[in-house]
C-alpha cells in the first residue's frame, strides 16, 4: 500500500508551503517515496469530528426494537463505548445527564451527553436514534469557533444515546453575567459573539430551538461557544401557527428549565409562535437571543405583568417592558432588540447574521460620527485663528520624528485590526480567531519595529548632510510599509479560507526589515532612478508590483496573474531595469504556480538578462534559481538542468546572500530526489535547514519546510526514525506558530504517521491520520484534494492492521473525490488504485484486485516513467497477486523487472529492495525452487536487519518467510524450523 506523507515540491522560495507527498509502500514492506503534484496544502489536540461515513446505529431502519440491557453505570472509573472512561459527573437536567470522560482513543477530554431514553415521548427509540445520528452530521459539519464541536454520536448498551462534545473550560453565560458586575459593553461583546455561533448554524440549516444563556458557555480562554443543540432541528417550511397558545404550567415563565412534553424548549424565552406550537425557524432562535440579551443588559425580562397569564399575553403581542431609566445602555441598542422581539417574525430582523451586524457596525457608525462632530466643534473654534490653524494643519501632515506611527494610519491601526478580525472570523473556521490572535500579534511586533526603525532614520535625515546609507534606509523602510499595506488590505478585504490557512506564514514571510540597516544589503539594492519624473512613476509602480509579490506569497496566483501580466508592459515601458526584472520574476512565478511551466521558463530567461544588466545581482540569482525548476522538476528535463547547475551556482554566489542560496539548494534538493538520487537530496536539504536556521530565525515557515522536505528524503533512503525526528520537529514548531487546527499542522500529522507506519507502529499512525483528516475536513471542506491524501493514508493504516474492509471503505471515498477533482492521468488516482489492489488481495478478491493493479501500473508508468521506484511498488503488489492467482510465470516476471528497476535507482543497501527480493523468493519457492528462493530470503533478511534494526516488524516477517523455506529445502520437507542467525551481506 502507499502513503502519502509530504511533498518536498511546494517549498520552492516562492512563498507558498508544501504540499504532501507520495511515501510508496508495500504491505510487505515500506518502500521509496515520490513526489506528486497537488495543490498547496496548508495546546490542545486537533479537533476531531468522527466520519459518518458508516452507520452508527446497528438497527437504523428496522421494523423492530433492539434488545436492551439494563442502565450503564456512569460512576467514575467506569468505561462507556469501549471507549470513554468516565471522570466525574458534571451536571444533569430535563434530558439526561453529563459526565467528563477521557477518550483512550484520541487522548483527550471530552464532556459526554447521556440521552434519556424517553425525553422526547413523541418519538420511538429507533426514530430518536435516527433523528440524533442526522442531527451530529449536521453539528459534526457546522465548525465554528463559537459552537461548542461535536467529536462522536452513538448508544449504549442499555440503549441510552450519548454525543461526545468538546470539553470547555468555564461556565455559563448566565453564571459568567452574575459572576460580577459587567459593564453594557462588555455584556454586548459577549452576546455577539454567541450571536455569531447561531448565525453558523443557521447557514447550515439547523435551528437551536432552547437558546438561553444556560446554553452558551464562556471558556476560561475568554471563547464563547454556543452548546446544547439537543432540541434542534433541520429548519422547515413555515407552518401557519395556532392562534391558541398552548398551556403552560404554573412557574413556567419565571424558570430556566427545559420543559418536555409537547412543548419542548423554556418557554421564558420561547417566541410567539412557538408558544402556538408553531414551527421553529432562525427567526424564532433570534427572539430568544434577544430575550437573554435584553435580560442581560437590563436586569429584567422584556415581558412581564401581574400574572403569569399577563405576562404570557405581553409576550405573544410582543409588548416590550421598557428599560430602566437608570440604564447606561445607548438608545440604539434598546431599538436593534425591541425589533427582534416583534412578534411577528417577519418584522424582525431577516437573520441572527443581519442582527449581529446591527449590534456591531451601528456602534462603529456612532463613534465616526461622534468624532465628526469634535472635528466640527474644533474647526468652528479654530476659525478665530485661521493663521494658527494654518499652522497646526501643517505640523499635522508633516509630523516629526515622534510620530512615525501615523504612516502606518490606514496600514495597520485598530481601524483594520478591526476589519481583518471580522473578516477571519467570518470564515467561521474552528481556528478562525486563534489565527487571528497570532497574526495580529506578528502585525504588531513588525509595525513596532517598523516605527521604531522609522524614527530613527528620521532622525538620522535631519542632519544638514545625510548619508547615501540614511537616505537609501528611509527609502527601504517606506518600501516595507507599502508591502506591508497590500498584504493587510488583503487579509481586512472579506472572508477568505485560503487568507486565514496561510495568514501567520504569509506575515512571518514579509520582507526582512533588518536588511534596511544592512549596509552591505543596502548598498546591493539599485538605487531608484534620479530623474524626477521617472522616479515618480517607478514609485506608482513599485506598489503594484508589491501587490503581485503579496497575492503571490499568499497563494493567490489567478488572481495576480492577469493583472501581472497587464502591468508589465507599462514596467517596461518606463525603462527602469531593476523594475522589469522583477515584475517579469513575480508573473513567471505565478504562471509557475498555476502549471504554465513553458510561459515561465521562457519569462524566467528574459528576468536573468534584466537583472544582470541591471547590475540586480540578487534578482540574477533567484531567476536562474526559477529557469532551474522550471527546466528541472517541473518539466522534467533533468539533463538539461543539469546544464544549467554551474550558472545558478555562479551566481547565487556572486549575489551573496543566503535565503537566496537556500532556496536555490531546495530546488536543486527536489530535482535529486524526482531523479531518486536520495542521497544528494538529503545532503542538501540539510544545507537549506542550516542557512535558514540562520537567516530566518527557527521558527520561520520555510525552516519548517526544510525540516519536512528533509523528512522525505530520509524516508527515501529508509532512514525511517531520522525521518520521524524530523516530521516530528516539523509538527511541534507548526502547532507552537499556526495553532493546532490549521491545515499545515494537518500535514505534519499525516507526515509523521507516514513515518510512524514505515516503523511498523500501524495503531499510532491510524491515530495520528484520524487527526489530519478531521483537522482538513473542518478546514477544508469534505471535497478538498487533502482530504482525500487522509482518507488514503487512514486506508493504508487500516489495511496494515488487517481491517481490509474498513480500509476499502475509505478507499473507495478518496478514488471517487480524486478522480471527481483531478485529472483522469494525476499520479494520486495511482496511488489510491494500488492501494485498493493491496486491500482487496487481503480481502481474497484477487481478480478485482488485478484490475486495480494493472490500472495503477499503465498510469504510473505514463506519468513517471518506467524506470522510476513507485512503478517497481507496484509491480510487487501485482506480483503477489498473481503467485495468489497461482500464476507463477506472471508473477515471476513482475518481481524481476521490480528487482531491477530498484536496483537502478537506489542505494544498495535500501530497505524496499527486500519487497522484491521477498516477492520473488515467494514464487521461486512455489515453483520448487527452493535454493533459489532461500538465496532470495536470505539476501531480503539481511537487507532489513541491517536497515530496519532487529526489533521491527519486518524484520519478523522476513524471519518467518525464510524460516518456511529452509522447512522446503531440507529432505522431504519435515525438519524443524532453521535455528540459524547468520545473514548474507546486502547486495551490492
């Protein structure tokens, strides 16, 4: 079977991270690795959200009930589900009780939801259980940081339903508002962003039904999550409601508690129409959010009256209880709730989404406003001094060097802090506001540093004869803030999935500000044109082609390519060389990205004869670095880059500078191992990880990728547990700087299960891909490429553990997303054939698993050649098919040909030249050959322990195959198993 683990490919020196790529393994043994091309991919564990691929409940559809057993006890110690070992008891209410349990299978905490089997009477226990199991799908889809997520659904032994949630650190809403006094605003913050979790589930076509503050917990982490969906229901078409309420038990107004029987919900915050038992809908979860904010803000119920009977009238009319005199809250906020308390819905506001954007925007508005009117009331007052006013003006727009931080007015001030966290938000992503949280922390650190270098260039300008160095720092610095704009104009423009994946790499690799006090960077850098008109327009310019270079490094490459490709001509038109060498680099390496590879080459070569006559020694460099990928493993005319090697080299060391001369190493790394040539790969991936270490810091993006692309080539070579240190690196460093539900982290999982699986360890890598495909669900969508990578890699583990049927299963899901989403001839669709051949050959269906094999085989040999070490993988598992078949010549002929071709491409000593040798020795056995074939065994016996370690799997295995050939090669076949320990030495 073959993993796909990570892809070197990626992290090519143009901003955008790694993908995965293709770890090719046998189920007799782990194999070489390739690299495919796929789209770039990008505490507390990974959230994980069960697949419902596979019915939970045994009996859904039956005509009959299932037999119980008697209650499970909930008591601490006590295990529910095989799984979740309880803790401690945390609450119990109208529908059943809550316990905190440990789940053994992921290794964490979750708060587990026990369903009495009779709180809904309307309903039978199947239909329960089949109106609960759609329910989780839908909650399992809707991820959002302000909903509490569900992770797992199903029943007990006695028949009880459970749902395992996310355990939250914290309270109530309502325990937090009478914690301690809280001030309007504070109160309203809160409340909204509840609001926004209702809004998320709303899209996703669920109604709460029961919303109360009792339902929303604030976390010790200051997160709010909106939990309790136990009475939602998937949103129907209205019903005309009755116009007589339903009656409602003494104290039933005044009471938090859920009420059971026909009405379900607590009718204290239940609207008009649910009250006439009509149906529920978002608008009708909007007037209980406003009831509880109303309450919360005011300190009493909206509705109220002598009675009970009195109050319930108030409410169905929609009669609000007016506020307090005493109330600070502002006018505006009493109008936005008195509307969502109509009763009649359509008067209310059209979505829990347009309510929140009420509350939040129309505060925003009042503070313009109120600062327009100061404005207003400070110009009056200044028209009796128009002279002093002229000068006060003046000051303002030339400010001196102690208020350097106004340039960053518009760039990176609370304003767009504010328009970027709606806008990260908005994706309702689970790591949405963590991502926030660390971007606008880099924002922060750099506009500081920014400010504080700005100053004292400032300063430095000041003197009567400022320096070359002084005046090319200022214009270094500026150039940074440009930059620095178009990337957050980016991020504060809308909601953006792609933004926020890429968000914290994307600021970590915003240009350097160090190199504007570096003299010997500075005095590299062309200096801008002196004729004035000319510098004017260059300097139009320069901002554009920035643009390009932002939507590049945040992976935006459709839509700066038309744009790039427009500006161009007038770059060139204005004649500064410096200019067109880069604008020509940043349209090549977009059209690069986007797999116009020839384009690329060809504006690559014309880049390189710009920036030489330029005198842009740096920009030489990296165009010679981009024609050597474009030539090379993009286009896969490896002799010809060859050819190109000793120009590259030339000159990235004439440019002198170091994260040019790593990115060049990268590249020329990934051609090496596209080639096989492992050995030099590794050699130079570990250059790149020293250089950047040492220029970027040890937590920069591409010093992660260096760790990973190093992983691959120790894969490779067989070096398995350096492999695993080096992903394992990799996962820490990306879960300390992206949080641990970005797609990158998702990567670096699936990239060390590869490793953990390559160890034979089958159970820790199933755990660990289980982690990757639920983090890229949640942040990808359940028809994102990646995760059909997961869905692959899980099967393989599956399949290693014998769980032929359950690894088929997912199997299946990722060939029909793969060839739903790719290219009927993408290598990746091979990779996921050859691993149904593997699973269905454990399954006995070797026909079927034939098919399969030879599918994958005409593709890989298409796509890759017929030489390269994924074909040989697959050449093996056919011929172990075929021996199954009892067609030995066939099988034969597959196994010498495999033989061969990783006897050509890697090292002597590699580990996945055993899978041919084990192969080939199984049917030279069966066909009598039995010196043969103990050759063969030994020479593979040999090969793993030496590679592998005594203490692995294989290593077992292979024991096992030679020990039953010796059995065949001794008189009549009877003797005991061979007690010999001697091994040949490997093959040369």
């Amino acid at each position: 079977m073959s993993e796909e683990g990570p892809r070197a490919k990626g992290d090519s020196g143009t901003g955008s991270p790694e993908a995965d790529a293709t770890v090719v393994r046998s189920q007799a043994a782990p194999p070489a690795q390739t690299l495919l091309y796929a789209a770039d991919a990008l505490g507390e564990a990974a959230t994980q959200v069960r697949s419902f691929a596979t019915p939970l409940f045994a009996r859904e559809g039956a005509a009959s009930e299932p037999r119980r057993s008697g209650p499970v006890s909930t008591a601490p110690g006590h295990t529910l589900a095989e799984r979740y070992t309880v803790l401690n008891r945390l609450g119990q209410g109208g529908m059943g009780e809550v316990v905190a349990a440990y789940d053994s299978r992921l290794d964490r905490r979750v708060a587990l939801k026990l369903l009495r089997r009779d709180w809904d009477p309307g309903l039978s226990q199947h239909d329960l259980e089949t109106r609960m199991l759609r329910e989780a799908q839908a909650m399992a889809r809707l991820s959002h940081p302000n909903v509490v997520a569900i992770y797992d659904v199903g029943t007990l032994e006695d028949g009880a339903i459970f749902i395992a949630m996310e355990m939250v650190e914290g309270q109530t809403l309502r325990r937090w508002s009478e914690q301690a006094p809280r001030t309007w605003r504070e109160t309203l913050d809160v409340y909204l962003e509840a609001g926004r979790g209702l809004a998320a589930a709303h899209e996703a076509g669920l109604v709460h039904r029961d919303f109360k503050p009792e339902n929303v917990l604030v976390g010790k982490d200051g997160r709010v999550r909106v939990t309790d969906f136990g009475l939602a229901r998937a949103g129907s078409t209205p019903e005309a409601p009755s116009n007589t309420p339903l009656p409602l038990p003494p104290g039933a107004l005044d009471s938090p508690l859920t009420l059971q029987g026909t009405l379900l919900g607590t009718p204290r915050y239940m609207a008009p129409e649910l009250l006439r038992a009509g149906p529920a809908d978002a608008r009708s979860d909007l007037f209980a959010f406003c009831v509880a904010l109303y309450e919360a803000l005011y300190r009493q119920h909206p509705f109220s009256g002598a009675n009970q009977a009195e109050s319930t009238q108030a409410q169905l009319e929609g009669r609000v209880k007016p506020p307090p005199a005493t109330s600070d809250v502002p006018a505006w906020v009493e109008r936005t709730l008195v509307q969502g308390l109509r009763a009649d819905p359509a008067q209310r506001p059209a979505s829990m989404q347009q309510l929140v954007m009420a509350l939040e925007v129309d505060l925003d508005a009042r503070r313009r406003t109120r600062r327009r009117k100061v404005a207003l009331m400070a110009l009056v007052t200044g028209l009796a001094g128009l002279t002093l006013w002229s000068a006060l003006l003046h000051t303002e727009q030339e400010p001196g060097c102690a208020s350097m931080e106004r340039r960053l007015t518009g760039t990176w001030d609370e304003t767009v802090k504010a328009r970027m966290k709606r806008a990260f938000l908005g994706t309702r992503l689970p790591y949405a506001q963590d991502t926030f949280t660390r971007t606008s922390s880099l924002l922060d650190g750099y506009a500081g540093t920014w400010v504080r270098m700005r100053t004292e260039a400032c300063e430095a300008m000041r003197v009567p004869s400022p320096g070359k160095l002084d005046v090319l720092k200022v214009d270094c610095l500026e150039r940074r803030r440009s930059q620095l704009r178009e990337l957050t104009e980016l991020f504060a423009r809308g909601s953006d999935r792609d933004n926020l994946s890429k968000a914290v790499q994307v600021v970590q690799s915003l240009p350097a500000l160090s190199t504007c006090v570096d003299a010997k960077a500075l005095t590299a850098t062309v200096p801008l044109p002196e004729d004035p008109a000319v510098r004017a327009t260059v300097e139009t310019l320069l901002p554009q082609v920035d643009r390009l270079a932002t939507l590049r490094m945040a992976g935006r490459y459709r839509e700066a390519l038309a744009p790039g490709e427009a500006l161009l001509p007038r770059v060139e038109q204005v004649g500064y060389g410096p200019l067109v060498a880069q604008t020509l680099y940043e349209v090549a390496s977009m059209k690069d990205q986007d797999g116009e590879y020839a384009d690329a080459e060809a504006l690559a070569r014309r880049a390189i004869a710009v920036a030489a006559k330029s005198k842009d020694l740096v920009m030489v460099a990296k165009a010679w670095t981009l024609l050597f990928r474009e030539v090379g493993w993009r286009q896969a005319r490896y002799q010809e880059a060859q050819g190109l090697t000793l120009a590259m080299e030339s000159a990235v060391e004439v440019a002198d500078d170091d994260e040019t001369r790593a990115d060049s190493l990268n590249d020329q790394a990934i051609a090496f191992q596209e080639m096989g040539r492992y050995d030099e790969a590794r050699s130079r991936y570990e250059r790149v990880l020293e250089l950047r270490k040492k220029v970027l810091g040890p937590e920069h993006p591409k010093v992660i990728s260096a760790y990973n692309n190093l992983g691959v080539a120790l894969g490779a070579l067989g070096k398995y547990e350096e492999a695993r240190a080096a992903y394992e690196q990799a996962l820490t460093l990306r879960r300390k700087t992206l949080g641990p539900d970005n797609p990158l982290v998702a990567n670096s999982y699936s990239n060390l299960g590869t490793a953990l699986g390559q160890l034979g360890k089958h159970d820790e890598a199933r755990d660990l891909y289980e982690h990757a495909l639920a983090i890229r669900k949640n942040a990808l969508g359940l028809e994102h490429p990646d995760v059909a990578i997961s869905r692959n890699n899980l099967a393989v583990a599956l399949d290693a553990l014998g769980r032929h049927e359950e690894a088929l299963r997912e199997l299946e899901s990722a060939l029909a997303l793969r060839e739903k989403v790719l290219k009927p001839d993408h290598p990746d669709i091979a990779n996921t054939l050859n691993n149904m051949g593997s699973a269905l050959r454990g399954l006995g269906r070797y026909e079927e698993a034939r098919r399969r094999l030879e599918r994958a085989l005409a593709l890989r040999e298409k796509v890759l050649g017929a030489d390269h070490p994924d074909v040989a993988s697959t050449l093996n598992d056919l011929g172990e098919v075929l021996r199954l078949m009892k067609k030995h010549p066939e099988a034969r002929a597959q196994h010498v040909r495999a033989l061969a071709i990783q006897q050509k491409a890697l090292e002597a000593g590699h580990p996945d030249i055993a899978v041919s040798l084990n192969g080939l020795g199984n049917v030279l056995r069966e066909l009598g050959k039995h010196e043969e074939a103990r050759a063969m065994h030994e020479r593979a016996l040999a090969l793993r322990e030496k590679a592998l370690g005594p203490g692995h799997p294989l290593v077992a295995e292979s024991r096992d195959t030679l020990a039953r050939t010796l059995e065949r090669t001794r008189p009549g076949g009877t003797r005991k198993k061979s007690e010999r320990t001697t091994v040949a030495e490997p093959i040369p």
